[in-house]
C-alpha cells in the first residue's frame, strides 16, 4: 500500500505540481480550490467567536493567520505528527466546539483533538476524532460548553500522510453569556432515572416509575400512578408527583415542551385531577397555573381562577405541549400562550401568572381529589425548558 502511494506521489510531482517538501503533493488542490478561494467560511452549528491571534507548532510557509483568512484556497500547513494551531480569544469565553475546514478535506481524514487553556500553560483535552473526509467545507466539532480563553487543535497526521494542514477554523460559542440563550433545562427521563428532578412526592418508588414503554421522546418516560390515600406529603388530596425548582421570578419568559399521555382507563371523574402545576413559593391559595382534568376536560386555568383554554380529554394518545409563559403578577406583562400537538391553541393571552414576591416551581406527575376511587395512571415524557421556542423543538 505504502509503495502504491509514493508511485501516485512521485507521479503527481512529475506532473509538476508540487514543488518540495510541501502538502500539495498528493493532490491537484490548486486548480481544485481556486473556484471557492474567495467564499466566506459558512459554518453549521457554530456561532463563530473573534480570535485576537493564532500560533502554530510551525508552518511550511503556509502560515497559521491563512486560518483566519476567509478563503478555502489559503491554509496552514505542518509536517508532523502533533503539529498544532492555537487560537487566543483574547478573553474568557463559552466556547462549545471547534468548525474547521481541512485542506483537501474531501479526499483524506485528519486524526486530531482539541485542548482548552485559560491561562496559555496548562490545557485540558476537551475532544479527540477524526474528519469525515468527505468535504473540503467546514465541519463542527461539538464539545461540552466551557469558559476558557486559548483554543488549541492538535492534528495526528491523516488516511494519507502525516501533515497538518488546515484552510480555515473558527471557534464556535454562544453570542450572549451561557445563561442568555439555549436550553434551560431537560427532564427528559434519558438518564433512566428520576435524577433530572430536584425531588419526588411518592408513596413508594412503584408509583414514579422510569419506564423504556411507552416513551414519547429518546428511550424513556415516566409512568405516575396514584392510588386512593397516596398522600406522601400529609396535605390535601392524593399525590405522586415529580419536583423541579426552576425558581421562575418576575419577569422571567421560558418556553416549556413535555409530553402526557393519559392511560386508557383513567379514570373520569367530576372532580379535578392536576397533571401539571407551577406551584408558588408560598403556602396558601391555589397554584397560579394549572393543567388539569375535570369529567372528560382537560383545563388550563391561571391565578387560580380563570380558565384560559380547555379541549376534550383523550386517553391512550401522547399528547404533546408548548407552553410560553411570561412570568409576572402584573396581569398586563404576564402572559401565556400554549401550542397542542403542533397547533397554536391559544394565543398570547395576558394573565398573572404568579404571586407578587414569590417565585414558581414545577410540577408534574398526578394530583387529585382525595374521592377518586379507581387507580390512575398517566405518563409524562420530553420535559424540556427554554428560552426561545427553537430552543424546545
Ligand atoms: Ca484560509
Ligand atoms: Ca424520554
């Protein structure tokens, strides 16, 4: 293989198009690329950060500022296993990943990894992989996001030699801090546990159960049942419900995402029967937003007194909701919108939604009037909350 490959090198050369000991000769990229030298670098998935300057392990006369150029037909280039570049933001960012655009990227793999550094001494390696070797335009590696200041990527030669050669690369962050965009939270049960929960309210663990069917979304869900007497909290009703504190304040806006199916003998009953509540911080009165069902309705009803939508109840179906909440007890800036299996059922509708001086928290599973006989099941999957609607899509 390797004698295969130096006939198709020494071949090339004669041609006469590589000069020396350089990374073109194993290719025709100087005709390849000149169509697309002057293309902007178009990266998916990556918010591209500002880079204050570049170094390199060294260079072959390509030199590491080619990276920054905007230009596919420019690179850096080094001969080596180990060769790196690294990109100095300038300050401490949230960075998530790396989008690079191999040189003659369509035609071999490059082996690499990438190191973070706060201070320029000590890195830490945040990924290891490989190109797809099927492209010459940018690829986005995704990491773990985390706030450093120095980028560094190592390249561990390729399919065909061992020279580092790079046209251009960004490093991907978020535009805003970590915390002003993007997914708040998940609760999605994808762990296989209840862990993505800040707490429980259950009689026994049998009444909360993480279960791999039916799921909604990814691999699991959870399955509520709620029994008459279930009254883990010594309070009114019967109750099994999953805890999340996420602590919504005065003039909070999320969007919230999840799924409920209601098992085919749920019971019905002239009463009410809570799936899903924002409760407040405090101790008296009723929670500010509540789904629930009553006979054969579900219901949202806000501030504790008034029904802002309803629909038919439907058993044995996955049901799936958005809902977009601004938090306030202001009932001309509170606000709630909620779409239902894909269609906006109710549009934005000014309420308060919370109590002054308090915060929210969320819950989900099965609460109900302490009349109901007949056992209840229902399952909840998909939580998610974010900031934007994109975000829990
Ligand atoms: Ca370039
Ligand atoms: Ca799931």
């Amino acid at each position: 293989m390797k004698k295969t490959l130096l006939l198709v090198e020494s071949l090339i050369a004669l041609a006469g198009i590589g000069c020396g000991n350089a990374d073109d000769l194993v290719s025709g990229e100087p005709s390849e690329t000149l169509g697309v030298a002057s293309d902007a670098l178009t990266t998916q998935n990556c918010v591209p950060l500002s880079t204050l300057s570049v170094i390199a392990s060294g260079n072959d006369g390509n030199v590491p500022g080619n990276t920054r150029d905007d230009q596919l037909g420019t690179r850096w280039s080094n001969f080596g296993k180990g060769s790196w570049i690294d990109y100095d933001l300038g300050s401490l960012k949230t960075v998530s990943g790396v989008a690079i655009a191999w040189h003659q990227g369509n035609t071999r793999a490059s082996n690499f990894s990438v190191s973070v550094s706060s201070d320029g001494m000590s890195y830490a390696s945040v990924y290891t992989g490989k190109s797809s070797g099927t492209t010459t335009a940018a690829e986005t590696y995704s990491f773990a996001q985390r706030t450093t200041r120095r980028v560094r990527i190592y390249v561990n030669g390729n399919t065909l030699n061992d020279w580092a050669s790079i046209a251009e690369a960004r490093v991907c962050g978020t535009s805003t801090p970590s915390t002003g965009t993007g997914v708040v939270w998940r609760g999605d049960f994808e762990t296989g546990d209840r862990s993505q929960w800040s707490k429980t309210q259950m009689v026994s663990a049998d009444r909360l159960q993480v279960v791999p069917s039916p799921a909604r979304q990814g691999n699991y869900a959870i399955k509520v049942t709620v029994r008459q007497g279930d009254n883990p909290i010594s309070a009114s009703g019967n109750r099994n419900e999953l805890v999340r504190m996420t602590n919504e304040k005065e003039g909070d806006e999320y969007f919230y995402r999840w799924s409920t199916m209601f098992a085919s003998d749920f019971p019905s009953a002239k009463t009410w029967q809570l799936f899903t509540q924002w409760h407040h911080s405090g101790n008296t009165g009723s929670p500010p937003v509540e789904f629930y069902v009553n006979g054969e309705t579900i219901y949202l009803r806000v501030n504790g007194s008034t029904v802002v939508w309803s629909t038919p109840l439907v058993r044995g179906q996955w049901q799936d909701f958005i809902f977009h909440v601004k938090w306030s007890s202001n009932p001309g800036v509170g606000f709630v919108e909620l779409y239902r299996n894909g269609q906006l059922v109710l549009p934005k509708r000014y309420a308060a939604t919370m109590y002054a001086g308090q915060t929210n928290y969320l819950k989900v599973g099965l609460y109900r009037n302490s009349t109901i006989v007949p056992v209840g099941v229902v399952y909840h999957d998909g939580w998610i909350q974010g900031r934007s609607l994109q975000d829990v899509q």
